[in-house]
C-alpha cells in the first residue's frame, strides 16, 4: 500500500520524523506501507519504508521540465 501525503512536507525532517507522520495519521509501516511526500515547491520526494530489518529512505530531486 502506498501512503501519499496530501499536502507539502517540511524537507528538513529526517526519515524518523516522515515515519511518525505517517504513523500519527493512522498508517502501519510495519505492513509494507510506502510512504511518499513531496516538497512545496513539488520538485523534490522523499520516499520511507519498511525494509524488515530497518526503515529504508529515497529522495529524490526532479528536473524541471
């Protein structure tokens, strides 16, 4: 499953702090959730998950078209 925030992140948060976000909103990342947020200016994702022996982080910086 996948979780995508609906609303722009604060970029400065570390990969713990998108996983309590996702967990506050009522989302287990124990069960193979992906996590997905984006940037306010939506040029930038981060991406957490769950990799079964310890939260795995992705980010990515996209090039304006």
């Amino acid at each position: 499953m996948v979780f995508l925030a609906s609303h722009s992140t604060h970029f400065r948060k570390r990969p713990d702090n998108l996983m309590s976000l996702v967990h506050d909103a009522g989302s287990d990342l124990f069960n193979g959730f992906i996590c997905v947020f984006r940037a306010k200016r939506a040029d930038r994702l981060k991406i957490v998950w769950w990799g079964g022996s310890g939260g795995c982080f992705y980010s990515k910086r996209l090039k304006n078209a």
